[in-house]
C-alpha cells in the first residue's frame, strides 16, 4: 500500500480564499478518492494567517523565537483539527488525534488511512515536519501544497522577471530556497530549506504545486502530469 504525505500550506484556509468551503469539501473528495485507490495519506497542515497574527501579536514584548514559533504550533493543530474533523465527516478511517511528533503520526498511520498534524517543536515547520514524516514512515514522496504555482528563481511577487521551473533536482532547490537553517518565526519559503535539506539527504521526492487547485493534488497523488514543479534527487 503507497503512502503519500501532503504539507497543506496554511494560507489554504485562509479567509481571504474564495470559496474555501468548496475547497475543503473538493480536498475531502480527493482524499477518499486516494484512499478507495488503496493509498494511505497524512496531512501535515501549517498555520497560516491565524500563525502570523499571533505571532504578530506577540512580537511586541516577546523575543525569543522558541516562544513565538510556539504560539505558530499551537495555529497549525487548530488547522489540523478542522481537516481532521472534515475528512472524519467525509467517512474516512482518520486517526483520532492530532499527533503532537513525527513518531506518533508514523504509529497511527500504521493503524489508520488517514491522519492529520500541524507542526511539532519549535524550530520546526510543518514543511519539514511532512518531509521528515515522509523519510520516516516509507512514503514514496511528500506533496507540498502552497500558494504559488511551482518553484521559482525569485519571488514573483517581488520579481517579476522571475524563472519558473517545471522540474529541479533536490540540490538545485537547495541553492534557490537557501541553506537549511531556522528562519525567523512566521516567514515563509515556498518549501522550507530545513526541509529541502531532509528531502536531499534522504533522497525523497517533491511534488510543489497550487494546493488551491485541488485536482493538482489529485494528479500529484494519482502519480500523474501535474502543473508544479516535480523536484527529484
């Protein structure tokens, strides 16, 4: 049986997105659909705006950043709780909890179809969370589902003369996403360099595509062309 582990992008549950009640119960359907094929998923779900606002919220008297990335954690599982609970509804043989380490979540995948996580210890985000979970529990890849359409050389939001990459090799998004160390609490790369590095070292897949499209995840999981970036050793 083929394991998948998906980093939802916590902007995905965003307020801002449309219609993002359509895009949860399409999420749902994708998921069932992976599973009937005879799949087992985890879901490790980020913050998003409900991570930075707190986060924003503290800075003003807290400095450490083990504090803050705390207040960031306790934002994923809030996240994690509401997929939980959606694919629970959708029928799904979901794990119960909202496994608190990378060791719980490969024990209850063992025993489950499905489980869902947010982040673990600070220092930590959930991107390198799903990809550690996928190095330790046998995945054949881990899917990075954001906000951006694939990887490029430069944010486009900044850069708009920047380079697209419909495939990269580990190493190569190494060099564009920086060296793997912590950043500051609440920023974001398109995949985390700390993760980038797991991945690298380990030899595990990425798949990074627009986790607004759902179907994108679809393909990802069906083993099929994608719109995104295939990322491979």
């Amino acid at each position: 049986m083929a394991t998948v582990v998906v980093a939802l992008g916590g902007s995905l549950l965003r307020p801002e997105v449309e219609e993002r009640h359509n895009w949860l119960q399409s999420l749902v359907e994708v998921i069932v659909a992976s599973v009937e094929s005879g799949s087992k998923v985890a879901l490790v779900v980020g913050g998003g705006a409900p991570a930075r606002e707190g986060i924003e919220l503290a800075k003003q008297f807290i400095e450490d950043v083990t504090h803050l990335d705390r207040i960031g954690i306790a934002a994923t599982r809030l996240n994690a709780t509401i997929v939980r609970e959606a694919l629970a509804e959708g029928g799904l043989d979901v794990s119960k909890k909202i496994p608190e380490s990378i060791e719980v979540a490969a024990l209850e995948l063992e025993n489950c179809d499905v489980v869902v996580m947010g982040g673990t210890d600070p220092g930590h985000t959930t991107d390198a969370v799903a990809i550690r979970l996928a190095i330790q529990s046998g995945a054949e890849k881990c899917v990075i589902a954001t906000n951006v359409a694939r990887v490029y050389s430069h944010d486009p939001r900044d850069n708009p003369d920047a380079k697209s990459f419909d495939e990269l090799t580990l190493a190569e998004l190494q060099e564009i996403v920086g060296p793997p160390k912590h950043a500051e609490a609440g920023t974001s790369q398109v995949v985390d360099p700390i993760g980038v590095g797991e991945a690298y070292d380990h030899g595990m897949p990425l798949d990074v595509l627009d986790g607004r499209d759902t179907q994108l995840i679809k393909k990802s999981l069906d083993g099929d062309d994608f719109e995104g970036t295939r990322v491979r050793s």
